[in-house]
C-alpha cells in the first residue's frame, strides 16, 4: 500500500501552471501577428498612429 509518497522522478519536469503560462504566451504571440497581418491588408496606408492605438486597445483587450 502506498503511505502517500511518490517518486518525484515520474513527476513532469517542469510544473502544468508553467506550461499553461507557455501557451498563453504562444497564443498571445499568434493573435498579435494575426492582428498585423489584418491591419496590413485592410489598412495597408492607415497612419502610423491609428495603427499603433488599434495594436494597444487590443493588447488591453487580450490582457482582460
């Protein structure tokens, strides 16, 4: 019978809270590329600073 110890060397190196963490990450940098590339094709000679005040409103919005 197992008195509640278990062997830290079957356990994932690295904890699931950290891989969660990654992959937010990852999506986040995915859905800010996928914005440029939007704002590129719909909005190829939009100024600079409606472009930029897009980018941070959803930066906000992702960040909610």
């Amino acid at each position: 019978m197992s008195d509640g110890n278990f062997n830290r060397a079957l356990l994932p190196k690295n904890e699931l809270s950290a891989g969660l963490r990654a992959g937010k990450a990852q999506m986040r940098t995915k859905a800010e590329q996928a914005l440029e590339t939007v704002l590129d094709e719909y909005f190829p000679s939009a100024d600079m600073s409606l472009r930029n005040a897009i980018h941070e409103r959803f930066l906000q919005l992702l960040r909610q």
